[in-house]
C-alpha cells in the first residue's frame, strides 16, 4: 500500500490539514466546544469559536492552543478526532501517518500531548517537526543546501526565527510576542492613553483596519466603541493610525531583536552569509503592512516577505510529507 502521510499545523488561531493529492484540505480556527456530560463536540472552529464565553456551565468551548502550546488537552484531542472526522482523514482500512509541526522548544509533556491528540484522532503513527523548518520548506526556502538561511515567522501566538542549514535547524530562538500580543498592545494603549477600555476582538478589528508598522504609512482612522475606564460608561472615539503604529512598536522591536539575537548566537561562520541572505518573513503577521520594512530598518537586514505567509507551515508539512528527502534526517514515527 502507498504510503498515506498527511500534514497538520495546529497553531494557536488556525488549524490547517494537508494530504496527498487534494493539498490543504482545512483552514479553521483552532477551537472546539465539548459537552462535559457526553463528552460529545458540539462545536468546530468558527462555530465553537462564537460560543466562546456565551456557553452553559456543562459546555466547554474553548481554544485550546496559546502560544503554539496545547494547553487542554481535552478539547484539543476532540477538536483533532473532529478535524480529522470530517474530513474523513482516518477510515477503517485506511489510516494516516501525520506529520505535526510544533514550536522549536518542545518541553516533554507538551510533545506527548500533542503525539496523544494526533494518535487519539485516529492516527497510525505521528512525527512532529519544527514548525519553522516546515515554514522554511513551505517558503521554497533549499531547506539542504549548505548555506545558511534566515527564516522569521511572526503568527498568532509566537514568533520563531531560525538559522536553517543543510537540512537541519543550526539556531532557533521563541519569542511569545506575535498576533495576540499586538492585540494587547492596542489595548493597553487605548486604556493608557484614552482611558478608553476595549476588548481583543475590537483589537483585532483596529489592527486589521488601520495597523502598520511604518509610521510614514496613513491608514485612516477608525470610531471604536469601549468603555470609559474611569466611568465605566459606554464611549466611542476615532482611533488613528498613528496610535496603533505606535502601540505596536515596542512588540515590533523586541521581534526585530529576536531576528538579531539568532544571528548573533549563530555559529559565527555563517554570521556574514545570512547578513547576505537576509531574512524570509512568514507567518499571518507578516500580513501587516510594513513590517517587512520596519523590521529591515530595525536590522539592518534585508527582508522578503512572504506572498502567503498563513500557509507556508501546511505547505512545508506536505512538501516534506511527499519528499521525506527534504529533512536532514529520518523522521521518526511514535506508534500507537
Ligand atoms: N492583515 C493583517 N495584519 C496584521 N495581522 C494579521 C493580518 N492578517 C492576519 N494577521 C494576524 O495573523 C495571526 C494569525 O497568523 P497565523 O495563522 O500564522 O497564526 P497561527 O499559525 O494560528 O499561530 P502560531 O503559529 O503563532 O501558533 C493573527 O494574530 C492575525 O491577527
Ligand atoms: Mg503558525
């Protein structure tokens, strides 16, 4: 029989599956609502998220990945079986080999849930990976090739840099600063500033709208509804741009100083070949217009920045799941 290997990225705001033949099979939130009773899901991605909050005592709906992390692994174990139920991925006579990407730094009880989770589902046999090779591959990067490459993701919940040579991972370094953060930057801005009290979503809604990196760049402004922090009373006022660009900034530059460190840390042989290089942007953050710029000033590196950085990790797992040749070594397999 053909060897049936499938990828998946479960990060702390998008779930994503790849397989063979069909490529990236879901792109969902990472969030499930579970009835403690039955311990039946209720709810998958988009649907369980909505319900976050707003739930019975006897529903759990959570999301249950932060900072790349499972953190429940109940909901976790269920949201995967559910994924992987929908999508048919496991069947009687059929079931797949997966290959999971994980942040570089995985403590021991975190690997042996997220190995669990994906066994649970169903799995024959799991292998996890550096998510930031995995980019890196995804990223078309020559993951073999002897040269040193730096590779920068900045997603939802963490940020990763990495040297990557000859198939292997040289340095890699995590910072929890990324999507999440920058949404809690505004918020302690707007609070500090305005007095004005809002929440992550309407965080999230702000960056969206107006963020950017780059000061020079004027998105506009935009009315936001909150709370007075004083009065507590309800309050609307136009936000700027100006004022998210400069909420981020700090978290901004503790990215740019993550990119450095890794090349500083790095043997230093390759020092003067990745300052040539320079850094492969990627991962749903870099969607912020004018990180790529703001970040090669902050460096003094050069910066691409990838053109569909949400998926260069699934991308990556299912060029590696159909050309094992692309990792430095075996990968092994832990079996039911
Ligand atoms: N246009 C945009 N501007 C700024 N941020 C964006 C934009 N589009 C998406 N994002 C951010 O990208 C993040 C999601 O990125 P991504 O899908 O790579 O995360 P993830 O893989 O779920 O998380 P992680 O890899 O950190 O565990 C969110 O924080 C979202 O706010
Ligand atoms: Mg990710």
């Amino acid at each position: 029989m053909m060897n049936y290997v499938i990828g998946l990225d479960l990060g702390t705001h998008y779930t994503r599956i790849w397989k063979p033949e069909e490529g990236i099979v879901l792109r969902c939130p990472t969030a499930a609502a579970i009835d403690s009773r039955t311990h039946h899901v209720v709810a998958l991605g988009s649907e369980a998220c909505r319900m976050i909050g707003k739930t019975p005592e006897h529903i759990l709906a959570y999301r249950p990945v932060a900072e790349g992390l499972i953190t429940d692994f109940e909901v976790a174990s269920r949201m995967v079986t559910g994924f992987f139920d929908a999508k048919r991925l496991c069947t009687l006579f059929r079931r797949p080999a997966v290959i999971v990407a994980a942040p570089y730094y995985l403590d021991q009880v975190h690997q042996l849930a997220v190995e669990n989770a994906v066994l649970e589902a169903g799995a024959r046999s799991v292998a996890i990976i550096p998510g930031i090779y995995a980019a890196a591959a995804g990223e078309r990067l020559d993951v073999r090739s002897p040269r040193a490459h730096l590779i920068l993701s900045v997603g939802g919940g963490v940020a990763e840099a990495a040297v990557i040579s000859s198939g292997n991972v040289i340095h890699a370094k995590t910072l929890r600063v990324a999507g999440d953060r920058l949404n809690m930057a505004i918020v302690s801005y707007l609070k500090n500033r305005y007095r004005l009290l809002i929440g992550e979503s309407a965080a999230e809604a702000l960056k969206l709208k107006l963020g950017t990196a780059d000061p020079k760049l004027d998105r506009g402004q935009m009315v936001v509804r909150g709370r007075n922090a004083i009065s507590k009373l309800a309050e609307s006022r136009a936000v700027d741009a100006r004022d998210i660009c400069e909420a981020m900034t700090p978290a901004i530059d503790a990215v740019a100083r993550l990119a450095e460190s890794v090349v500083q840390e790095a043997p230093h042989e390759l020092e003067r070949e990745l300052y040539g290089m320079g850094i492969m942007l990627t991962g749903g953050s870099a969607l912020l217009p004018g990180l790529g710029k703001a970040l090669s000033q902050k460096t003094g590196m050069r910066v691409v920045v990838s053109q569909n950085p949400q998926d260069a990790v699934i991308q990556g797992l299912g060029r590696i799941a159909s050309h094992p040749e692309l990792m430095g070594e075996p990968l092994t397999f832990r079996r039911r």
